[in-house]
C-alpha cells in the first residue's frame, strides 16, 4: 500500500492529493469516516471536474476505495488504510506531501489526542496484545479461508500428527479409551491395552460383523464385541458397526484428514450440552419483541431443540440406546422474580417438544432486590456475573449429575459466564456473539467515557475480549462478522487495535485468522415458518384473524391506524424498536415518498404504541420519533402500528398472510448482524428488501431471490420497491419467481439441521484436537483471568455500588 502513496507522490496526482487534503481541512470534523470520506473525495471530483474515471480508476481513487478512517492532526493527516481484507496500514501524510507509515502503538496515542486524554507524563497506557498467544497455533494465511477453522485445522495438525505414526497410534488408542456415559465404558475396554492391540483386534472385528445380517441389531453380537475388546458406541446395525470399525482401520493403516473426520463424528463424545444466555427474559411465550429479547431467544431455544434431536439420533445412530442414554441440554439463564405474566420467575421449564432440554433460571444473589429482582438491561449486568456462574455451576452439576460436555455462550455476557463456567469445569468452550455492541455503536470505544453511564462499554468490551480469546472456538453466522467485506470492518476485526482511552490500549485483540474461527449460520424454525403455499398446514381460523389483525381490526389499545385502502399491497416490517432496527428510517422512507405511498400500506410489528410503557431508552425515543414521522408526513389512512406481542405460530401465520396480499418484507436497519427476520420472511415466500449492512448482505443474493437496501438512502430506497412493485403490476409471476427464490434460499443453505450437523462436528474435533495437541493454553488464560480481576471486576465492583445507590 505504501507504493500506492509513493506512486500517486511519485506522479502528477500528487496535485491531486494535496487538493483533496485541502478539502479534508475544510471539513468541520476531524477524524472522518468512510462514508465521510467518499462524501468528500466525490465532492472534490465534481468541484475540479474530473472525468468519470478518474473516481475509480486513478490512484488516488484506489487509495480512497481502501481508506476507512482519516484523522487530521494540526496540518497532517493519518491515513488508516484496509488494503485487503483483515489486514490495516496506518501511515502519516504531512501538509509538504511526505509519507511516513505508523505503528499501532502511535494510531492509537493520536487517537487519544484526539479527544484530550493523552497523558504520557502520568505513564505509559495498559497495552493488551494476545498476538503472543497465537504465536505457537496455527494461522490461516489466506483470507478466503477465514470461518473455515475446522477443515484447515484437522488439515494442519493431522499432517504433522500423522508424521509421527508411533505417537498418533498412541494418542488415537488413548482418546478411544476416554469415553464413557455415566461411568459405563464407551468404544473400547481393558482387553485393548495397547494401539497394537487395538490394530488387530479392528481387523477381527471387522471380519466377525461383516459375517452378519447388515440390518442385525447390535444387542444381539454386543456380547461377542465386548470379549474382543468393544463396547457400546460402534454402531446400532451390524452395518454400522462395520462401517465405522473399517474407518478406523483405514485411519489407521493410512490416515488422511477426511477419514479422521469422518471417523471424529461418528465418535460418540457428547451427551450434554449448556447453552448460556444469560440476560435479559428468556422464555418461550410472551417475551419476543421487548428490548433485549429478540433473534438471540428464537436462536438458542430452536438450536437447544435441534442439537436435542440430533444428538438423540446420533446416539441411536451409535447403538447407545439400550443404555439408556439420554442426552440433555440445558439453556442457562437468570431467573427474573417479577416476571411480568411470563414464566421467566420458574426455574425449570422444559422446551417444548423436547424430552430431555430445559431452561434453567438461576436466580442472581440479592446484591440489591430492586434490580436482582427486576428485568434489568443487559446494559447493566455486569455485576451480577461471577456470582451468577458459581452458582449457575452448582445448579448445573445437580441437573446433569455431572459436567457438561460443551458449554456454548451466547452474546458478551453469555460468554463471559460460559468463560468462567469452562474455566471452572474444564470443559470445551464455544463463543456466539450474535452482535458485538462496539462496531454497533459509532465511537463507541473513543467516547467510552462519555457513554459510560448508560452503556457501560468498559465492563462489555473487556468482557468482550477476555471470552473470545478464551473460547476453544467461535461460530459466527457470517463470513463478514468475523472479517467484514472488502469495504467495511468486520465485528471481530474491530477488537484488533482500538482504544479505550485512559483504560487501555488494545494492540492486538484478537487473531482473526486463527483457525478457531467458524462460519454456521443458524436456520428458521420450519415448523413455525413455512411457505404461505403450504395451505393444508395453516390453520383457517387463525388466518382469518391475524388478518383481521393486520388490516382492519379496531383496537387502540394495541393497534394504531386505520387504513383507507386495506386492498394496497402490504408494505411489511416486524423488529424490536431500537435505533438501529431503524423501523422509524422505513416510516421515513415512506412519507417521503408519494409514489411508495400510492402503491402500498405499510404494516409495522413493533413493540409498544405508548411511551409509558417501555422501561427502555431507545424504545422510548423510537415511540416518540415514529408518530412525530406519521403527524409529519400525514400518514393517517396509510399505516398501520401493532404493538402486539405475537405467539411463535402467530408470528409464522402473520408472514403468510402478507404473502397472501402478494406484500413485501422490509428489513431496514442500520446494521444488522444476521437478521432472522429476514430468513423468516423468505422461506414463508415474501420478497425481501433488507439492508446491505450486516448479515444479510450474505443471506439474500440481490435481485436473485431478494434485494439490498440501503437505509441512509431513502430516496433510492423507495424507488427500488416502487421498480419491483410496478414490476409486479405489470407481470404477476415477477412476484411469484422472487418468493420462489427466496424459499429455495433457506432450504438450501439455512436449515437449523446443516447447523447442528456442523456445530457437534466442531465440538468433537476442537476436542479431539484440544485432547491430541495437547495445546497448552494455560498461559493465555491466565493473562484473561488477570483481566478478569484486575480489570472487569473492580469496575463491576463500582457498578455495583451504583446500583444500590439507586
Ligand atoms: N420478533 C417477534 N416480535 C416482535 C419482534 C421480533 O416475534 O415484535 C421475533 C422475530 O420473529 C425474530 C426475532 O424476534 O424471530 C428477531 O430476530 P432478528 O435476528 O431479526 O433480530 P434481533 O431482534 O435479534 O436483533
Ligand atoms: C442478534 C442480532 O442482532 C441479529 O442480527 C441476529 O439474527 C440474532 O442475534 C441471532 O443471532
């Protein structure tokens, strides 16, 4: 990148540049963003009349493509450049032209100039740097290749494990010989003492079930296997146990890395799994749409029923059930006492449709009843954590009657908790973020100070790096969570180097080519959302009434507007009301536009109708801002609120009756992480427009089986629905290929059983290769854990006290 700089200083662009950090000084900011940064660039094209091609294609152009922040200092300017995909340059260019490239450590220091709080007489700053810990693990060189952990790393450690045949044998016959289900041995017993023995007695075995019926039941020769040297967890057929003995064999005459994970996931490994997601009400009815409580629920509580079932049949698959082995999961969360009509004050509550998973509340210790007692932000939860784990661990090991296999966190608090719990118990530790608040709220880290009082940034970015770096691994739901696109940041690439002025300075914070790193996205519940084709599962009654609901019903209590037209095709959002969901951006975008408004209604889902009602600050001004919108532009007659709480059927049923009306699904935030709404709405048949920031940049294919929006851009927003609307005017089957399409999307790639399939495959290799490698992580997590005290609890501590002064 540097010989991008050198070239334009080298040539006649370099006029060029110096005009354009003229126009940068004229701005009133000084530290400009990328959006900020094209603004200007283009406005300095028009203004000097450059031909079209100068935008892109001159070196200066390149130069800007890859430039996502500018901070100006005194005449200077700091160039903070993205050449590739999670790769940063940072360089000086001063007011005579030279360039000089910046460490970390001096960006960093600028940046705390930048809002007064450099202070290099009172010290040096508190410098985070994980790199070290990475230096000793393997690291995917190409980028293409991030998320894709798993593959890369049973390829990288099984050609060095295989190098040395003696010692893999011998880690091989000690893995096989670990497992066991509540104390009964599993796969291989005391008359295998050694991997030779090991080797012969496969061929054997293999030899002795080969001879029976494929379809003969295991009970019937398990007595025969077991005197050879193999207990349960083989298989449930002869079949099968042949199957997997001749995997082994194969692995272990000549190993190669598909066999070895093939043969990890037949490897009977894991019975018991804890999902933590820890704030906020977590329940299965009446708790969707509040603040808090969104995606993240419907995730979690469909994952826990999914991997039950899956879990379930790989044990049958294993020929464990006449054990009587009964796999189990459990949601851990916080058990809220005054629980407002939901179930959140119970302990224990079985998720539907399952045999053996649960949520389990855990209260929080009364450090103060008036918030333990309360639903309280996650905003605000710090404190309560730690002692939530301990106690959560006691109540764990009660329901499992012993240690949980795989302990899977859920957003930074989940994740916190699941560190301490994994920490504790010594088990594999998986990290969801969902979404990581710091690349969700602008400057979050530069002002932390300043958004101290009603975030708490402090406590959930230190939280936020201590659980991602202690994690065994993280699934992410996209590719860009981890890394962003070509143009933007990803959510973890934002915890590389960042300040949190006056706290620490963050080197490097996290590896993000580290092969810990894994792309699963979840799926949709198809039992509650299925295409509105599918008329003989949906239920008449209840079609009629959602209907009704949506377009006519008179109840202010819940329904705000009345429409004029209830025919005009459905323009149709349903979000949390929170700033960035941005619903009060689509109602914008609608007043705007006459043209949108001839067309359609808009239909809105969210949250409350009335200020008083909400104990959320943002819900509050989302209320507020959405009816200044409908006085401003005269809605009335043209939109329609609920601020109803639906049930998971109602929620399928209310997607398929907007499809009935031929409508549209709109997801307009102003980031989205994933976006389940958006999967929701497209395996129901609805075309979708959803935003290009976040998830569903990689969900929806644009124009194919849906379409990008861009919310900030509401002019061109309205004339994309306005062109597909007018589209579907003119030729019906417009609307019918792109719902099609959309169906065909979540089907192929988004079914919660591609997820668990993967998740349990991750879980046993990352332990197959945590047990093998024997990596030694002690180091690293003892760093954390200094964090832990040194950092986050001393500030929880303080929170705490703020709390009880309230
Ligand atoms: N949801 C709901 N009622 C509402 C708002 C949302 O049932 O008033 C559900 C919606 O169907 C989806 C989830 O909440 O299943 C929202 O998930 P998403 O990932 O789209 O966004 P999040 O709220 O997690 O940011
Ligand atoms: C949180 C979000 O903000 C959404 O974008 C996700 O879809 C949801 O969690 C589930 O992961």
């Amino acid at each position: 990148m540097s010989e991008l700089i050198q070239a334009i200083l080298d040539s006649e662009e370099k006029n060029d540049l110096r005009a354009f950090m003229s126009e940068l000084r004229q701005q009133d900011k000084n530290y400009l963003l990328r959006n900020d940064i094209l603004n200007v660039y283009s406005e300095y094209c028009a203004k000097s009349q450059k031909p079209e091609t100068f935008y892109h294609s001159s070196t200066l152009g390149k130069l800007i493509y890859y430039t996502q922040e500018i901070i100006q200092e005194d005449s200077n300017f700091c160039f903070i450049i993205r050449p590739k995909i999670a790769s940063q340059e940072v360089y000086r260019i001063t007011s005579e032209l030279a360039a000089e490239s910046m460490t970390v450590q001096e960006l960093l220091d600028l940046r705390d100039r930048l809002v007064n709080k450099y202070h290099p007489h009172e010290g040096d700053l508190l410098e985070l740097d994980f790199g070290p810990f990475y230096d000793y693990t393997p690291t995917i060189r190409d980028p293409k290749n991030i998320g894709k952990g798993v593959q890369y790393l049973n390829r990288y450690l099984s050609s060095k494990l295989f190098q040395d045949a003696k010692q893999w044998l011998e880690g091989l016959f000690n893995f096989l010989r670990l497992h066991n289900y509540n104390g009964i041995q599993l796969l291989i017993n005391y008359q295998i003492q050694s991997q030779q023995q090991l080797s012969q007695q496969v061929k054997k075995a293999i030899n002795f079930v080969s001879d029976r019926p494929d379809d003969e039941p295991y009970d019937q020769f398990r007595v025969q296997l077991q005197t050879m040297g193999f207990e349960p967890g083989w298989g449930n057929t002869a079949a099968r146990v042949r199957d997997t003995l001749s995997i082994l064999d194969e692995l272990i005459d000549s190993p190669d890395p598909q066999t070895l994970e093939a043969f990890i996931s037949r490897i009977p490994m894991i019975f018991r799994i804890v999902l933590v997601s820890a704030h906020g009400w977590f329940g299965q009815e009446g708790v969707l749409g509040r603040p808090d409580t969104g995606g993240q629920v419907v995730y979690v509580l469909d994952q826990a029923k999914t991997l039950e079932k899956q879990l379930q049949e790989d044990t049958e698959l294993a020929g464990l059930s006449e054990l009587n082995v009964k796999p189990k999961v459990i949601i851990l969360t916080r058990l809220i006492p005054n629980s407002d009509g939901t179930l959140c004050n119970q302990r224990l509550e079985k998720v539907y449709g399952t045999e053996n998973a649960w949520i389990l509340r855990v209260p929080l210790r009364e450090f103060n009843p008036n918030m333990t007692q309360n639903w309280i932000s996650r905003f605000e939860f710090w404190p309560y954590l730690e002692t939530f784990a301990i106690d959560s661990e006691r109540e764990l090991l009660a329901e499992f009657h012993g240690k949980p296999d795989l302990i899977v966190g859920n957003y930074t608090d989940g994740n916190l908790v699941a560190f301490l719990l994994a920490r504790r118990m010594k088990v594999t530790q998986c990290n969801i973020a969902h979404a990581l608040e710091k690349s969700k709220y602008l400057f979050s880290n530069l002002y932390w100070q300043d958004l101290e009082e009603k975030y708490h940034f402090s406590l959930q970015f230190t939280a936020d790096l201590i659980a991602m770096n202690a994690a065994n691994f993280i699934v992410s739901s996209t590719y860009q969570e981890i890394v962003g696109t070509p143009d933007s940041v990803g959510q973890y690439e934002s915890y590389k180097c960042f300040t949190m002025p006056e706290l620490y300075h963050v080197v490097n914070g996290i590896e993000l080519f580290s092969p810990k790193f894994n792309v699963v996205p979840p799926g949709v519940n198809e039992n509650s959302y299925f295409p509105y084709t599918r008329t003989q599962d949906r239920v008449e009654s209840d079609r009629a009434r959602l209907e009704e609901m949506l377009f006519t019903l008179e109840d202010p209590s819940q329904i705000f507007g009345k429409l004029d037209d209830p025919n005009k095709r459905p323009l149709f959002s349903m979000a949390r009301l929170d700033r960035i969901k941005n619903l009060t951006g689509l109602a914008e975008c609608f007043g705007q536009s006459k043209d949108l408004q001839e067309h359609c209604n808009l239909i809105l889902v969210a949250g409350k109708l009335r200020v008083e009602e909400s104990g959320d600050n943002e819900e509050r001004d989302e209320i507020v801002k959405l009816y200044h919108i409908i006085e401003e532009y005269n809605l009335y007659g043209k939109i329609r609120w609920l601020g109803v709480r639906l049930s998971k059927n109602d929620s399928g049923e209310i997607y398929r009756v907007i499809a009935d009306h031929q409508g549209i699904f709109v997801q307009p935030a102003l980031f989205e992480a994933f976006g389940l709404t958006i999967l929701e709405s497209m395996i129901s048949g609805l075309p979708t427009f959803a935003t290009q920031f976040g998830g569903p940049l990689e969900i929806i294919q644009d124009k194919v089986n849906g379409f990008y929006i861009n919310p900030t851009h509401l002019e061109e927003t309205a004339a994309k629905i306005v062109d597909f609307v007018t589209k579907c005017d003119q030729d019906p089957n417009y609307w019918h290929s792109i719902s099609q399409r959309a169906i065909d999307r979540v089907y192929s790639t988004y079914t919660w059983k591609i997820h668990t399939t993967k998740l349990l495959s991750l879980a046993r290799i990352y332990g197959f290769w945590n047990f093998n490698s024997k990596e030694n992580r002690e180091d690293l997590l003892r760093y954390l854990e200094s964090l832990f005290y040194l950092i986050y609890k001393p500030r929880a501590q303080q929170l705490l006290e703020q709390h009880k002064s309230r």
